[in-house]
C-alpha cells in the first residue's frame, strides 16, 4: 500500500512539472449504481453507491488532456437466492488513467470526452448474507472464519475500462462516467465490476 501511495505521489509530481499550461485540481463527488456482469452473474441485482475523491487535468494540447486522481468508490451486487439474501459491498481506492478530449461549444462550457484504464485496491467492505430473521456478516476481502470454517474474499485488485462525457464548466463539471471491470472477483468466479457514476466537481 505504502509503495503505490509512493507512486502515486511520484506520478503527480511529474505530471506537474512537465506541463506546459496550468494544471486544474478538483474535488469530485459522484452516486450512481454498480453491479455485476460476466458468467455467474445472473441475479445480480444493482446497489446505489457514492465515490468522493480528488483529481487532476494536466493539458497536453489544446484539446486534449490527461486527467488522473485518487478516488473511494464504492461497489458490488445483491442478489437473491432460495431461502436467502446476500448484499455484497467492496469499497476501493481507484487511480483513473484517461485522455480527455476537449470540444468547445457556442454556449460558456465545454463538453469532455475521457476514454482509459483504471487501477483500484479493495480497502475494505461486508458481505451480508440474510436467513430469515438471523443476519451473518464478513469481509469483503481477506479471508473470514464462519463457525470453525474459512471463507475465501474478493480479490483486493481490480482493473478495467473507463468512459465518460462531462459538460466543464469555468469552476465547475458535472457527468457520467462508466466503469468497466476486467479483473475477475475471485479465482473460482468469472464475474467482474460494472459501475455507472453521476458526478459532480469542483475546480480550483
């Protein structure tokens, strides 16, 4: 964790320095919907979920951009089964990579086109199974120790597609973005992420 913070420190510190115009940071909050897709998905059922993070546009030309960040977001499914119901959360620090292209309108904004991959690391989150009246909680990710027996989690990495058009504002953006995963849940699963975010901003 401390290495990818590094990282993530060592990335931004030479985005700024090689940039040619300013740099524009913002706060972003976002609420949308996730799910799974993929083999072993079917039943899933979409969950409300928010993500909060921090972002920055660093621009390579005149219309086009590179946008990177740090962002909590929130993930997972519910879905029903016989005689149970199981509502699964997964909560991850994400570092989106995306090039975002710039088109100037008649009106005072611009509309933005963002296109590339995404890396996340699953911190933490529960997994609720519902019997009845009886309610069983365990981790997300990591491994859980149920009545003498031990429950294999999610997979912490993550890594997808994502995709997005946003109107920009001067201090302003709001948009949606669309979040793809590529990395399997669990070895034994092949199902993976899927997330659709509305989102809000703010430039400074």
């Amino acid at each position: 964790m401390r290495k990818l913070i590094l990282c993530i420190v060592c990335i931004f510190s030479a985005l700024c320095a090689s940039a040619q115009t300013k740099v524009t940071w913002s706060m972003e909050l976002g609420l949308g919907m996730s799910t799974w897709m993929g083999n072993g998905s079917d039943g899933s059922n979409p969950m409300f979920n928010p993500k909060v993070g921090v972002g920055i546009d660093v621009p390579l030309s005149g219309l086009v951009s590179f946008q990177t960040g740090l962002t909590w977001a929130s993930k997972g499914a519910s879905y029903k089964m016989e005689g149970y119901k199981t509502k699964v959360n997964q909560n991850y620090l994400e570092m989106p990579l995306l090039a975002a292209f710039h088109v100037g309108t008649a009106a005072n904004f611009d509309m933005v086109f963002t296109a590339g991959p995404y890396l996340a690391y699953g911190v933490n989150g529960k997994r609720n199974i519902d019997i009845d009246d009886l309610t069983v909680s365990y981790n997300t990710f990591g491994e859980s120790k149920i009545e003498g027996e031990i429950v294999s989690g999610l997979r912490r990495f993550d890594a997808g597609v994502m995709a997005g058009v946003a109107l920009d504002f001067k201090r302003w953006t709001v948009g949606l973005d669309g979040e793809f995963g590529c990395c399997k849940l669990a070895s034994n699963s092949k199902t993976r992420n899927l997330a659709f975010f509305f989102t809000a901003g703010y430039k400074f």
